[in-house]
C-alpha cells in the first residue's frame, strides 16, 4: 500500500521535509554564532505555509445575517515572532544570534520531529491493524 497517497501521511511527510530544513537553518545560525554582521534565521511556521497554501482552496464565508460575525475581519494576528528576539542585546561586532534561543528553537524542532514521526508509526499501525497485519 502506498501511503503518499493518503492525505495524513502527505502532511506528516510535508512536515518531517519542513523539520529536516528548519534543522539546516537552524544549525547555520549556531554555526556562524560568532560571525562578526551575522543575523539569524528561521523559516516561516509550518502552519502559516500550510494555511496560506490552502487558502486557496477554501469557499469564502459568506454573511448572511447582519448579527453573524464578518468574515473579512479574520482573526486577530498573534504576536511577532521577533518579539522575543529584541529582548536580548546585538553584539559589538553586530552579530544577533543569542545561542540560547537558538537552542530553545532546536529543542522545539526535535520535539515537532519526533512528534511527527510519532504520528506517522501510530497511523500506519492503524491500517495494518485494519488489514489484518499487526
């Protein structure tokens, strides 16, 4: 059985491609720690690419009533992600990568990996279950 072709299994997989880039990027950051200029970087959240490309995909909500909530509004905007990084000082040569965040992103990469390959195991035990191979 080719489990590409089911939807969770291309989303898990999507996923753990997402995890392995951000681990790339991740590491370059900690790498070039005491590169005189350099800026960290990060990739976009998995959830935003996942939402910006099924947008497109998606019926637009329609008021009906004057008393339903408009949907044109959308929902509030969560709170920048670089918040966190003003926080701590640039160095004097310029350079903004703060290891301690970089290891906190790392940590939460490696948790986001490990989930998804938790999911992949228990969904495929699911249908080999249901197929009668355990």
């Amino acid at each position: 059985m080719d489990f590409s072709q089911l939807a969770l299994f291309r989303l898990v997989g999507q996923r753990l491609d997402y995890v392995s880039q951000r681990q790339a990027v991740l590491s370059e950051n900690v790498a070039n720690a005491d590169t005189p200029g350099y800026r960290p970087n990060d990739l976009e959240p998995f959830a935003e690419q996942v939402n910006r490309l099924s947008r497109s995909h998606r019926l637009p909500m329609a008021r009906t009533h004057p008393g339903h909530i408009d949907a044109a509004a959308g929902r509030p905007e969560p709170a920048e992600a670089g918040a966190m990084r003003d926080a701590y000082e640039v160095s004097p040569a310029g350079n903004e990568v703060v290891l301690e965040q970089q290891m906190i992103a790392v940590t939460q990469n490696a948790m986001d990996h490990q989930l998804a390959l938790n999911l992949y195991r228990k969904q495929a035990g699911l249908i080999r279950m249901a197929i009668g191979r355990n």
